[in-house]
C-alpha cells in the first residue's frame, strides 16, 4: 500500500506546474497543479486557487500541451 501511494505522490510531483484536469465528485477543473499533500491537491485556476481533498478526487491527467 505504501508503495501505491508513493506512485501516486511521484506521478503528482512530476505534474507539478503543469497544466492538468481534475475530477473531484463528478465535476472537471482545469488548471495549473501547484502543489499536493496528503489530503489534498491545490489548483490555480482561472478564477482563483482551489484546494481539493484527495478523497473526491478520482482522476488527473495532464492538459495536452497546444502546439503552435
């Protein structure tokens, strides 16, 4: 287990200052991922920055960088 969850910070780090999408309770954000603990993850988005617990969260990916 403690190896999962060691993936998981590892995968967090390597997005960090990345442009990702989240999904928190069925609801999609969109923004830059600055930071991330135990409990949660912290996103700057366009209208601000917000802190989303961990437990709700059931996806991140990375935002596909746009070429050109």
């Amino acid at each position: 287990m403690e190896r999962d969850y060691n993936k998981i910070m590892d995968d967090l780090q390597s997005l960090q200052n990345k442009e990702v999408e989240v999904t928190y309770q069925g609801i999609h954000y969109k923004g830059t991922l600055i930071g991330a603990g135990v409990a949660e993850i912290y996103l700057q988005t366009t209208s601000g920055q917000v802190e989303l617990p961990m437990s709700g969260v059931t996806r991140i990916r990375a935002v596909p960088e746009r070429k050109g």
